[in-house]
C-alpha cells in the first residue's frame, strides 16, 4: 500500500501593511486593546490591484522549488480558499499560472479556515486510493475583501496570504500523515457567517408562482458577520477534543508531538487550547503578531516560516488543527 508525505512548502503575502495604530484610524479601537485581545500586531492586505490567484501561484512555486519537483510533474492542484476570484473557482488558474503541461486536476476546496486541514487529507486520499503521486495543496484567502471595515469587532482580525504544501506519494512505512479528525456544524453558521445577500434573490418569485421582476439581479455576498464569543467558545470545546482523537488514532498522545500548529485566529484561543492539550509554550508555533488571521493560508504560511527558518525540521511530528465558519473543524498529525 501506498503512503504520502510532505516534501515542500511555500507562502507569500501582499506587501501592503495594516498595523493595529492604522486601524485605529478607522475604528474606534487601538493596538493595546488588538494585541491584548488577540495577539495581533499587524496583517498584510491584497491592494486592488493584486490578485490572490497570483499570491496562490507563488506560494505555489516556492512549495515546488523546495521539494524539486517540476511543475510538469504535478499530478493534481488544490487550492482551499473560500474567496476564489471565480466563482467557479480559482484553481484551474493556479495551474495555468505555473504552467503544468499534463493539464492536471486543479479544483477548489471551500472550508473556510479548515480549508487546508482538509486539503491535506484529501490529498492523502488521492493519493493512497487513486493513483496520483504529486499534489498541490494550497491554503489562500482575501477575507480582507469581504471584511466589514466599519466592524472593529471583525475587522480587527483579518488578513490575507497564501501556502502551499507538496504532498508526494511514497511507501507505506514512510507514511507521513498519521491520523485526522475532521466535523462540520451547519448549525452554527449563525455564529459566523458571508452569507449571499438574501433581498437581492428573494423577490424575484411571487407567492403564487407568478415572477415579479425578472430578470433577477446579480447575487452578491454580505460582509462577515461574527459573534466573536461564541466562536471563541466553540474553538476553545471543539478543538482539543479532536486533536485528542486525532492523536488517539495514532497510538499517540501530546508528549510525542513536537510542535502544535493551530489555525491562527487568536492566540488566546491558541494558548487555551495548548493549556488543555498540556502542550507547553515552547512547542506552540505562532506567527498571527505578523499576520492575523489568514484563514485556510494560515496553517501553510507559519508551517513554512518555521520550515524556513529551521524551526521545524525533518521528521518533526506536528498536531494541526483548523477551525472556522460553517462551522467546520478537522485536525490531522503530520510528520515534516
Ligand atoms: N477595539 C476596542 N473595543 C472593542 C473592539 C475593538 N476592536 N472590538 C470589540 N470591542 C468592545 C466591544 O464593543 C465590547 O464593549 P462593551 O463591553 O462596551 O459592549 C468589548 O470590547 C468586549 O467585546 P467582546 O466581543 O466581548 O470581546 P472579546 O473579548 O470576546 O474579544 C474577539 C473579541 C477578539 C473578536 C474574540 O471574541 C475572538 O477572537 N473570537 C474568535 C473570533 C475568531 O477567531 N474568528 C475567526 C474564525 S476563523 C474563520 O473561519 C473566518
């Protein structure tokens, strides 16, 4: 039987800074209340001008560049975003941005910030189950374009970039995913939500069947809408419990992981999370100071960073776990 393990990785980020005095600017809030309550110093935000296609495509090559692998070489591309430029998805775009001759599978995973947890699994099932040998898993997100940026509870949060992972076919015992847990909770998407604008679509049918104004009018989506508490809550119960059997379906338990690498959303929940899992500080990988909360980029963009600058090195076991709206949350052990 087949296994499947990481070989590389790559980020990139817009150059655009947004540091918590500037968004003081435009809220009423300041950088003591941001960085007490989160962790959040600074994030980087697309400019109109750039394009998250492009940022994707670079995290992309870096990823490549480190496994040396050719980009004709790859089998399949996963780009886990829920803020595609195409509504039918930016993945197609990716791989011609890269230039695969082979015309590989390239499609969208949208999972908001688990969106990469997942995109690791399904490459490992593609690849133990079908035959493939070089997948693309890619985490990128613009959630800076769907921000309420009159909202200092949400917009406070947020930030874009882009990672990527190659994922690799190899043998059995050098299998480098070892177990995963993944959920999903429709009922909470009260707590978090962009939902497509409902009086917009709603109109356009009659009680009776009859069309009141046709043709309808183009959909478009809401801004975010949190209740940062309850998400909070819902992060601080779900997530431990399934790194817990994530690692219980391993033969493992925390003392044998190297590094917990969480979705950065708030290092408050990062730290409650650690507490529980009895995980101490020096083996919690944190990068939202820089970042914020990049959503499914988040967990590629600081597992790179931390491969880059030694931190995490090969063979390092790693407990990841993503978390966010849909609800959706899904864990995974990983060997680098
Ligand atoms: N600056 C100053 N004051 C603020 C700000 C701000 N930016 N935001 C809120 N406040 C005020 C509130 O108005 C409130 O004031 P009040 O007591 O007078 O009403 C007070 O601060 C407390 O507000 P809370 O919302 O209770 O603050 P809390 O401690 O819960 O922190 C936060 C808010 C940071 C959003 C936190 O709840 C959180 O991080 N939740 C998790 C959110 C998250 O991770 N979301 C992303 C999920 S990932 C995805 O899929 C997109």
């Amino acid at each position: 039987s087949r296994g499947c393990k990481l070989i590389g990785s790559g980020s990139a980020i817009p150059s655009l800074q947004i540091s918590n005095d500037d968004l003081a600017k435009i809220v009423d809030t300041s950088d003591e209340w941001i960085s007490v309550r989160t962790g959040i110093r600074n994030r980087h935000v697309l400019s109109a001008k750039e394009s998250l296609t492009t940022l994707a495509a670079e995290a992309a090559r870096k990823a490549l560049e480190m496994a040396h692998v050719d980009a004709d070489d790859v089998d399949m591309i996963l780009m886990c975003s829920s803020t595609p430029e195409d509504l039918f998805g930016s993945a197609p775009q990716i791989q011609k941005a890269l230039g695969c001759k082979r015309n590989p599978l390239a499609y969208d995973i949208t999972a908001a910030c688990s969106g990469f947890v997942l995109g690791l699994v399904s490459a490992a099932c593609h690849i133990r189950g079908g035959g493939f040998n070089n997948v693309l898993v890619i985490g990128a997100d613009s959630l800076s374009r769907y921000v309420d940026w009159t909202d200092r509870g949400s917009c406070i949060l947020f930030g874009d970039a882009a990672g990527a992972v190659l994922v690799q076919s190899c043998d059995a015992e050098d299998d480098g995913l070892f177990a995963f847990d993944l959920h999903s909770d429709g009922d909470g998407q009260r707590h978090l939500k962009a939902s497509i604008k409902e009086n917009e679509i709603d109109h356009t049918i009659g009680t009776n069947g009859s069309i009141l104004d046709f043709p309808p009018r183009p959909a478009s989506y809401s801004c975010i809408q949190m209740n940062g508490k309850e998400v909070f809550r819902f992060a601080c119960r779900c997530v431990p419990q399934s790194i817990e059997t994530a690692l219980g379906k391993a033969g493992l338990n925390g003392s044998n992981i190297d590094w917990l690498l969480l979705h950065q959303a708030n290092q408050r929940i990062i730290d409650a999370v650690a507490t529980r899992l009895e995980m101490p500080q020096e083996r919690i990988i944190s990068n939202l100071e820089n970042y914020g909360n990049t959503s499914a980029a988040s967990i590629p963009l600081a597992l790179d960073e931390s491969v880059r600058s030694g931190k995490v090195k090969s063979g390092d076991l790693i407990a990841t776990a993503g978390f966010g709206a849909g609800l959706t949350w899904g864990s995974a052990v990983i060997r680098w």
